[in-house]
C-alpha cells in the first residue's frame, strides 16, 4: 500500500485521471437526450416510457450517491473509483447493445449506480492529492470546470455521435474514456482507510427505496392517471418511507445524513430549490429534444448545437457575474431572481410552433432561461453548505447534488405525466391532418414548458420564504467545494 506523497508533476497527471472521470459522468447526463427520438426510433417503444431513460440514470445517481460517499470512505475512495469505472462501461457497452428498451433501461440504471459509487470517491481523492490549500483550490478550479462543461460536450457529442455514426455510439463513447481513466489509476496513491463507522443500511434502504417509489408513483400517473391506485399507492408508499428515513436518521448512532445538514435553513432552502429547479431543467430539455427534431424536423447535430445557448448562459451568470453579485447580495436574492429570469424564459418558449424559426423564435427564451438558471446555480452550492460544520461539509454538498439529481428524476416524471396529459387532448379533439403527430409534439412540448414554468415559481417562492437576508460567510479555512 503505497501512501508516499506524489510529485508536483505527478499529482496534476493523476488530477487529469480524475476529472476524465467525472467528465464521463457529467457527459451522460445530457448525451442520451439527443439520443433519444433516434433510439426510439429504431427500437420502437412507446413515448410513455421514453422519460425513464432520463429518469432513470438521474434517480440511481442521485438516490445512491450518499451511500457512494460512505462507501469510499468504508472500503477505500481509490477501490470504488475503480469498481465505479468498471461498472460504468460494462453498463454503457450492455446499453450500446440493447435491442429493446428494458435493455437500455438497465443500462441507464446501472449507469447512475455506479455513477454514484464513482463521483464521490473521484471528488474525494481530488481533495487528499492536493494537500496545500492553494494548490487544492486550482484543482477543484479545473475539477469543477470539467464538471459544468460537461453538460455542453453532452449535447455536442450527443448530436455528432447520433448523426454521423448511431445513437449506440453515445453509450459506447463512455468505454474508451473509462479505458483511459483505469490506464492511468497507477497515478492514484492508495490511502489508508480512516473511517469504518458502522454503515447506516437502514437508512440507505428507507431512503432509496422512499425515492424510487415517490418518482414511479408521479411516472405511473402518466398512463394511469392520478386517481389509480397505481399511482396513489407508491406515492404514499414513498412518502411513509421517507418519513421512516427520517426517524431512523434521529436516532442512528452514524447516520448517512446527519438531519443538522438540511434543518437549516439556507442549507433545506437550497436543496429544496436544486430539486424544484432540476427538475424543471431536465424536463425541458426532454421535451425541447423532441420539440425540435419531431417538431421543427432538426437533425440531432442541429438539435444539440440548440441547446448550447442555455449552457453557455448557466456559465455566463454562474462564473463572470455570479461572484460580483454575491459580493453584494444573498443567495435569498440572487437565487429568487435567476429563478423569476428563468420562468420568463420558459413563458418566451411557449410561443414556439411548427414554424418558429431558431433565431427570432427560440433563441431570445433560451439565453433568457440559461442567464437565470445560472445565477440559481452559481450560488445554490454555496447556500447548501451555509454554515455548516467542517465534518458536515462533504455530506452538505454531496445532498446538494442528490437532490439536484432526484429533482431531475421527479421532475422529469411529473412534467411527463402533464404532457402526455395535454397531447391526448389535443390528438382526441384535432381532426385528422398530415400534421397531426407534429402538432400533438408541440402540445406536449408547450404543457412541458408551463409545468416547468411552475416549478420556478415555487422555487422563487421557496427563496423568498425560506432563505435568511443578507451575504453568506464562509470560513476561510473549511475545504473548497466542486460545483
């Protein structure tokens, strides 16, 4: 075992390593939404079930990544990158071959699983490589960078891969990164295993399996409706669960989360807002996806190039204003007002039709919805660790990202159910024409964006009431947090 301090040289290779890592993660958030209506298309399932290969992915990644973050500090954070690495190209080489969408859908499942096992222990690392603190703040500069650029090479891979090759490939990319980032693990130091506290199953049991059935009862609602019993039974199941979590997590000697973390209020705030505000982000670019290549007839290298509007607001207002406007103001300010400017956007959307153009139509609501999301984003991490204690700091900002997550899985759900709601509508009213599949896209795409369009509502609401006044302090010697 070798716990030797690495070089200055060596240590940057190894930060390389661990940020290809993290990249192949990020990537697949958004890269199968591009995939999708191809996916579709050749293996020929319905539109009901289309969503649960987002939801999928977001909830297993989100619901497990509290657990990933104890395991790697119970058997070791270098042992379950691996595993993680490993786990997640074998899931993406079994998507890569689905012929059929159960296939597929396992894969994405077991994408986010080891997804989770894999970005806790690649975060943590990065963190224990570099022990001086400034060179520790250039490395998470670049860690977090790789992070939010993720989501753009998502989209751009996506419609490439999708255009020029086939959809399988946007699984299939995953394998030479993985084989890159298991080459160069010799880089990755072994450490000594520092905390084997007892883990806290029954409340990683209570909460993945209160989260699963909370996001199948909304997704249920979709072809049940939501006064069926398959809807209205894992809805409360999934409640009763959570409430379960949360008496186990009272009382447990060593719980997964400590209740301190998300009782405050700037800290419940922001995680409230992350799943309200994801949840709405996910959604729309779902429904966008299909908006514009069954809509607007888009190819998938046209549909991903689209959406680089959104993301290149989120890293407008999240990095070159954000910080000058948290000098100045809370995150009870900041975040009500990206959320307000992103509803707006959405509200500029829902004015899309089979003959909007890019530039006059969509484009003015999609920078306008990316500038707002980015001010949500650039201070939402910073609210979720509020105050916290140094030991409750890693947990905060791993909660942070599972609700981002789990709201992005949820949201995703609902909004679906809406949507397949207001398509039926239209298509049993609508006489029969040569547009009628195109037009019924767009009915689902407008109620998409009103459902969306809600969620920021809340979320503005939630910030105005919950979020204390003024500046967040923060400690200057507590640990830098990845966005």
């Amino acid at each position: 075992m070798t716990t030797d301090t690495p070089s200055p040289r060596s240590r940057w290779w190894a930060l390389g390593i661990l940020t290809l890592s993290q990249l192949m993660v990020v990537l697949d958030v958004t890269i199968v939404n591009i995939a999708l209506p191809s996916a579709q298309t050749e293996l020929g399932f319905a539109d009901e079930g289309r969503h649960w290969l987002v939801t999928g992915y977001a909830l297993a990644f989100g619901s497990l990544l509290l657990i990933g973050g104890r395991l790697s500090d119970y058997f070791g954070r270098r042992r379950m990158l691996v595993i993680g690495l490993v786990g997640f190209a074998l899931a993406s080489a079994l998507g890569g071959f689905a012929d059929g969408l159960p296939a597929l859908l396992s894969a994405r499942v077991l994408q986010g699983a080891f997804g989770a096992l894999l970005a806790p222990a690649a975060l943590s690392l990065v963190s224990t490589t570099f022990e001086d603190r400034r060179s520790r703040l250039r490395a998470f500069a670049v860690f977090g960078a790789v992070s939010s650029a993720g989501g753009a090479v998502g989209l751009l891979l996506g419609g490439l891969l999708t255009e020029y090759l086939s959809w399988r490939w946007c699984m299939w990319v995953n394998l030479p990164i993985a084989a890159a980032a298991l080459a160069g693990m010799w880089l990755i130091r072994t450490q000594p295993v520092l905390d084997r506290t007892r883990l806290d199953l029954p409340g990683a049991a209570t909460s993945v399996l209160g989260m699963v059935a909370l996001v199948f009862g909304l997704a249920m609602a979709e072809h049940n409706g939501w006064g069926s019993i398959a809807t209205l039974g894992p809805l409360l199941a999934g409640v009763i669960l959570i409430a379960v979590f949360v008496l186990i997590e009272r009382r447990a000697a060593h719980p997964l989360l400590p209740l301190r973390v998300i009782l405050d209020r700037d800290r419940g705030a922001a995680n409230l807002v992350g799943l309200l505000v994801n949840g709405g982000l996910f959604a729309v670019f779902l429904f966008s996806t299909y908006y514009l290549t069954e809509g607007l007839g888009y190819s998938p290298l046209q549909t991903g190039l689209s959406f680089i509007p959104v993301v290149a607001g989120i890293i407008a207002t999240s990095t070159l204003a954000g910080s000058a406007v948290a000098a100045r103001f809370g995150p009870r300010s900041v975040i009500t007002t990206g959320s307000v400017i992103a509803a707006l956007g959405l509200v500029w959307q829902t004015t899309a039709g089979l003959d909007s153009a890019f530039v006059p139509d969509l484009l003015p609501g999609l920078t306008l919805y990316g500038l707002g999301l980015g001010l949500v984003f650039g201070r939402l991490q910073e609210a979720a660790t509020a105050r916290a204690e140094r030991r409750d700091v890693g947990v905060a900002s791993a909660m942070i990202n599972a609700s981002q997550e789990v709201g992005g899985a949820a949201g995703t759900a609902l909004v679906s159910s809406l949507a397949a709601a207001a398509a039926a509508a239209f298509v049993a009213t609508a006489p029969p024409s040569a547009t009628l599949s195109a037009s019924a896209t767009v009915e689902s795409y407008q109620a998409a964006l009103w459902a969306a369009f809600a969620l920021y509502v809340v979320a503005a609401t939630v910030s105005v009431l919950l979020f204390r006044r003024g500046v967040v302090e923060i400690d200057p010697t507590a640990e830098p947090i990845a966005h």
